[in-house]
C-alpha cells in the first residue's frame, strides 16, 4: 500500500513539474513572439518609411521633369513670337509717330 502511495506522490510530483515546465514554456514562448511581432512592426514601419521617400523622390523628379518641359515649350513659344513680331517693331513704331505727330 506504501508503495501505492509513494508512485502516486512520485506522478502527482512528475505532473506539477510537468505542468510548471510547460507554463515555463508558454511564457518564454509569448515573449518570443511579442519580439518577433515588435520586429516584424519595426521591419514593416522602416520598409514602409523607404518606400515612401522612394515615392516622394520619384514624384519631385515627374514635377522637376514637367515643369522644365512646360517651361522649354513656353521659351520657345516667347522666341517664336519675339520673332514674328521683329519686323513689325519699325512699322508699328513709325505709324505711332505718324498718329502723335501727323507725319
């Protein structure tokens, strides 16, 4: 009966350190994952933080782009009317003359 007894204390004994080795376990396992997961947050924050700069950079080079063609365009369009109007500068000037002074 004493030996009964005694196996029963020894699983009761082996149960408990069972059991306290898995909650070991499961609290070393939670913290592991709490750290990984503030690591996946942190890789995902710094991914997205790159992606963005790549993405302003990118749009700053588009409107850098645009706005030098746009301003090309309207250089030439100013020079092709400067030329246009180059012969009519004398003709325009002499009839303002002729209109002031009656010549």
């Amino acid at each position: 009966m004493n030996e009964v007894i005694g196996t029963i204390l020894e699983a009761e004994a082996r149960a408990e350190e069972i059991v306290r080795a898995a909650e070991e376990d499961a609290v070393r396992i939670l913290a592991e994952g709490e750290r990984a997961a503030e690591n996946i947050a942190a890789a995902a924050e710094k991914t997205l933080l790159a992606e963005r700069e790549s993405a302003i950079s990118a749009a700053e080079r588009a409107a850098e782009e645009k706005y030098r063609a746009i301003l090309t365009e309207g250089e030439k369009a100013a020079a092709a009317l400067r030329d246009s109007c180059a012969g009519k500068v004398d003709a325009a000037a002499d009839a303002a003359v002729s209109r002031v002074f009656g010549k």
